[in-house]
C-alpha cells in the first residue's frame, strides 16, 4: 500500500484491492493509470489538482483508493467580535 498528498490531504493507494474498473484514470488521468493487469499505478503524485485526485477517490468501487487524513479545517478567529 502506498501513500500520496495532495492539498493537506493524504490518500492511501492499495493495488491488491484494485478491481480495474479505471474511475481514478478517468478522474485524475495525470496522478493514476492501469498496468497490464489492469491495477492502479501512481504516475505523479502532483499530477492533478487535489480536487481530481478527491474525485477519483470517492468514485473508487472497489475501496482501492481511501482517504487517509485530511489536515484540519482552519477555524474563524473569533476574538474581538461583539456579541
């Protein structure tokens, strides 16, 4: 299993539970391609946006791709606000 990140966001990258079906190429054509099996390879990390990259993760049917951690969302400053 291998590991990328993309924008604060680490995505994992597992082959064996890859079934081929090709949605991570359609999604993030520059970061994903297919060996001659048919399994999901890793051709740059920063080829895509990490919106591209999201998007291949979440169309995965087989659970090949998953989000790994994100890096938490910044919070208002709310300090010297009226209430």
């Amino acid at each position: 299993m291998s590991e990328i990140e993309r924008g604060g966001v680490t995505f994992r990258v597992d082959r064996e539970a890859c079934t081929g079906s090709g949605s991570c190429v359609f999604h993030a054509p520059e970061t994903f391609d297919q060996d001659d099996e048919l399994k999901v390879v890793v051709l740059d990390e920063g080829g895509d946006p990490a919106s591209a990259v999201t998007a291949a993760v979440e169309s995965c049917p087989s659970g090949a791709l998953r989000l790994a951690s994100a890096a938490p969302a910044a919070r208002p400053n709310t300090q010297g606000e009226a209430r």
